[in-house]
C-alpha cells in the first residue's frame, strides 16, 4: 500500500503522525511511505532521517495526497485541505466529527473512507488510540492552568501548591476518566487540593484507592458542580463522551458564581466542550476572558509537547496502520472489532451511530461496507 503523511496545517499544530521508526516498520513490510518535506521538524524528525528509514520525500501536500491509497494524519483535514481527498481514498486521523458539521459534510462529499482514532474501542470499552494524548493533555492542563492563574496571566495571583501558612490553590476536575486522572496526578503533586467528579461510583471508588490524601472524589451532578465551583481556582473540563459531543456541564449563568481570575481549561473542547461559555482557541491565542473568568480552550493541547506526543501516538497507532496496510481496510476491519468501531464516514455514509445522531444525518450500518 502507498502511504502518505501530510505535514499538519493546524494552527501551531508541531506533531506528525509518524515517526522515522514507525515508517521504516511500514517500508519493512513491502509498503511505500510519502512524507511530505518537512513535516516531522515540529517534533524534531528530519527530511533526512525520514530518507535513512526508507521514506520518499514529497515536495509539497498536494503531492503526498495525490499519491497516497492511506493518508496518516494527526489532526482532522482543515478546509484547505478537503479538495485533497479523494474518493476511496483511507483517511486515518483524529475527526471528532460531531463537534464540526462541515467536516462531516466535506467527508461525506469526497467519497472517502474515514477511520477515526478516537472511536477504535477495545472490548473494555478502552480508547486506545485516544489514551496518549489524553495522558498529554490532562498533565498539560495543570501545566497551563497554573500559569494562567498567575496576575500578569488574569488569573487570580495563586500559586498552586501554595507554601507554608497559606493554602494551595483548589482544583476542581470534571470527569475522572484518563484527561481526569492524569490532571489529579498532577496537580497533587504540585501540592494543589484536587477534587475529581465523576457520576461512575466504581470509577470514583478507585479513584479514592490510588490518589493520595490531597485529591478527594465527589459525585457529579448539576447541584454539585454548582457548590464547588464557588470555592475552586482552577476547573478542569475533562469529560468524553466516545464520538459524540461533550454535554454543557458548567452553563453560562454559573461564572457569575465564581471569583475573578478563576481559570476553566476545557480539555474537552475538541468534541464540543463541556463549558458552555468555551470555544476553540488556539496555542498563539489560547485564552478569553467572559465576567472576569479565564477561559483556556486549546483544541490541540498536546501540539504544545510534540516531540512526546509524536512518539507516544506513533506508539499505538503503529500497529493498527499496519494492520490496514497488510490488509486493506475492510479485510482488517472485518478481522478487528476495534478498527471496525473506529470508521465514522465510508464511501460517502455516515457509520457511525453518534455522528449521524449529531447533525441529523442518515446512519448506514457499518457491516453493510464490510460483508
């Protein structure tokens, strides 16, 4: 299979979808990989280190489209890049489709077969494909919310550990899944008093197992929420709903309630976000401010780090690619229940059932494809 990867466009987005190591697994097995120039310098992968590995270097994103069978990208296809894709053509990449209507529709329109890493689902309900960059992005969000509570940042002029005689900064964590617990790990180790939400009591209960005594857990709920958020300095938004939109757990009406210079990072603003008030920003422009709350919304996080989130996605999106490179794509997901669930848009249909459900578009079952 020819293989194409496309230098990401994406405002300040650095990551490329596949390392020097990770193609030379590819060319090993008798495909051919097309890395547009330039591509891996944001993660510090050069032309020439792509070239000892075996890749062919394409001249500009036109080229490594137009050659490809499987593109392998990092983030979803902006406008610019729709007339590129062609029908038939495996599009391999993060969508979240149902955050963003004209990219479902711009799919739908090429024809192409699209295979969204943040749906492949393994029998225990996990996210394989999503887990390292939730890791990414969850740690990050400390990272920048401490930051961004600083004066000169607008934020409240808290340190977030605190030292001795006043009190740390309190952190309230919306979801206790992989962003959740990786933002507790961190913000307790910098010495915060962390509160993880969650509406899974099991998840909650292991929670309580493994954190240390700084992180407590609280069920989530409307009136909850709406207790703690008055007291917080620092709300994480970090709930996933698996290729559907985020649901509005902070409206609003609920930032009059909070002090000024408090800080809302909404990791989840990729599917939708969970704050009302939250709309995609980016690293050169990453915060707004609406009464006096800082919102920091950042719809490609880990584009920040993207030496470790290259080589951490290029980790478990390795051997899924080869699976669809050895096989073709029907074939491999026919044999694989976890790439099967990871198509959304095939051939100008909507596959999968929280897409369709989105924008109100038909739902072709995905078996129909793949008998």
């Amino acid at each position: 299979m020819i293989i194409g990867v496309p230098k990401e466009i994406k405002n300040n987005e650095n990551r490329v979808a596949l390392t020097p190591s990770g193609a030379q697994e590819l060319i090993k097995r008798g495909h051919e990989v097309h890395v547009q120039s330039t591509a891996g310098n944001g993660s510090g992968f050069t032309d020439e280190q792509y070239r000892e590995a075996g890749v062919q270097i394409a001249p500009s994103i036109e080229q490594t489209y137009d050659v490809a069978e499987m593109i392998i990208k990092v983030k979803e296809p902006i406008e610019e890049e729709y007339p590129l894709i062609k029908k038939g053509q495996l599009v391999f990449t993060y969508f979240h489709f149902a955050s963003y209507e004209p990219l479902t529709k711009a799919m739908i329109e090429s024809g192409a077969v699209c295979l969204a890493y943040e749906t492949v689902e393994k029998a225990d309900r996990s996210l394989p494909l999503l887990i390292p960059m939730s890791e990414v992005a969850g740690r990050m969000s400390i990272q920048e919310g401490a930051k961004y509570l600083e004066k000169p940042m607008k934020g409240r002029g808290i340190l977030l550990g605190g030292v001795p005689g006043v009190r740390p900064a309190k952190v309230l964590i919306l979801g206790g899944g992989i962003v959740g617990t990786n933002a507790a790990k961190m913000a307790a180790g910098m010495g915060a008093d962390v509160t993880i939400m969650d509406i899974n009591i099991p998840r909650l209960r292991y929670l309580d197992d493994i954190m240390p005594a700084n992180v407590n857990t609280f069920m989530s709920s409307e009136y909850n929420i709406r207790e703690l958020l008055t007291t917080h300095d620092l709300i994480i938004g970090a709930v996933l709903i698996p290729g559907a939109k985020a649901p509005n757990l902070i409206t609003h009406d609920m930032l009059k309630d909070m002090a000024p210079g408090t800080v809302l990072i909404d990791v989840a603003v990729d599917q939708g976000g969970c704050i009302e008030t939250c709309r995609p920003t980016t690293h050169e422009d990453p915060i707004f401010i609406i009464d006096d709350v800082v919102h920091y919304c950042v719809a490609n996080m880990p584009g920040a780090v993207p030496y470790t989130s290259t080589l951490a996605l290029t980790n478990v999106t390795l051997p899924y690619a080869i699976a669809l490179a050895n096989k073709g794509w029907a074939a491999a997901c026919q044999d694989s229940n976890e790439l099967k669930s990871g198509l959304n848009i095939v051939h100008g249909k909507v596959v999968y059932k929280a897409v369709a459900e989105a924008f109100n578009l038909p739902y072709t079952q995905v078996d129909t494809f793949l008998d």
